[in-house]
C-alpha cells in the first residue's frame, strides 16, 4: 500500500514541478502565485503545501529535480560511451547531444535555469550554486580522464572548460528553439560536435 501512495505523491510532485516551471518560465517567480501553481497542477492548494512548506522551497526543489535528470542524462551518455570502448571526446559528443535532447524536452526548465544564473541576492542562490556544481562535475570528469590518457591537452583548464561546454550547449540550445527551430537536433549537435573537436578554424 505504501509503495502505491509514494507512486501517487511523487506523480504529484512532477506535476507540481511541471506546472511550477511553466508558469515561472511565463511570468517569474514574485508574479506567480500558489494558488495559480495548485490551478495549472489540478490539485488543491493545500496539496501544493502538503508536498513544499513554500513556494521558494518549491523553487529550491524544481531547481535540484531539474538539474539532477540533467546530470543524470549526461552521466549515462558518457557511462554508454565508455561500455561501447568510445574515447573521452565521444564522450562529450554524446553528453553534448544528451543535453540538447534534455532542453528539447524541458524548454521552460532550461529557460528559467539559465535566468536564474545570472540572477543574484536570491533565497536559493545557494541552492544554484550546488546544482549547477553537479552538472559541471560530470563534465569536469570526463575532461580530466581525456587529460590523463593523453586524448586531451594538458593545458586544459578543466573546471572552465567543463563549464563553457555546459554553456554553450544550454545558450545554443535556447538560441535554436527561439530562433532556429526549422533546424533538427541532428543539424544544432553537428555545428556544436565541430566546436567540440575544434574544427572551427577550418585546420
């Protein structure tokens, strides 16, 4: 019995989170309500305070909940790439992909995270400051494995180089849906795998 009703509270925490993100992504956080995030969830507003004693702690979670399926997915395309025997460089090109497909499927998620950056002052900027740790962790580790195998430089600063690889994908990402969306995720990876293995310069 009570497998099936944390089955039924986590399905209600997703949609809580999935209401939450879209209207933050629409109107910001001071302008959206908890009785709005209830109305666009279908659930009674006690619910929304059952699951989150507020609604910056629903921030708080929205953030952790987003950014670990983000962490999640890259860490499983580079786990993928290594059992297949692919090289730390095929590592990033697949976690490259792995977070277009996220953005593609979390447009709002990503959007509100890449706002929140550059926000300061805020009750979760700590909270951020994890999140974002965990995403460019994963990057920075496969960056350091191709440093000590001799696949990639040793001039390499790793923890920048983890964090504009995890920038350019998310700001390319946004700029593609915005802009560019006629282009296929297939086309945005190619241009983004060419930068990856510096292959800009035309060399």
């Amino acid at each position: 019995m009570e497998s099936s009703s944390s089955t039924r509270r986590q399905a209600t925490r997703q949609r809580l989170y999935e209401a939450a993100v879209t209207l933050i992504a629409e109107k910001g956080f001071s302008g959206t309500t908890v009785d709005e995030i209830a109305d666009r969830a279908g659930v009674a507003k006690g619910t929304v305070y059952y699951n989150f004693k507020s609604k910056t702690e629903l921030f708080e979670e929205l953030l952790r909940h987003g950014v670990g399926l983000l962490a999640a997915s890259l860490r499983t395309a580079a786990e993928e790439t290594g059992a297949r025997g692919g090289s730390r460089v095929e590592a990033l090109d697949a976690m490259i992909r792995a977070g277009l497909v996220f953005i593609d499927r979390y447009p709002a998620f990503t959007q509100l995270y890449v706002a929140e950056l550059w926000r300061t002052n805020r009750a979760w900027q700590s909270t951020l400051l994890v999140v974002r740790r965990e995403a460019v962790a994963v990057v920075e580790g496969v960056i350091a494995e191709g440093v000590v195998n001799g696949e990639l430089s040793e001039e390499i600063d790793v923890p920048l180089t983890a964090a504009a690889l995890v920038g350019m994908v998310l700001v390319a990402a946004l700029d593609w849906q915005a802009f560019q969306p006629e282009r296929s995720i297939d086309d945005v990876h190619s241009a983004l795998s060419l930068l990856l293995r510096g292959r800009v310069s035309g060399h």
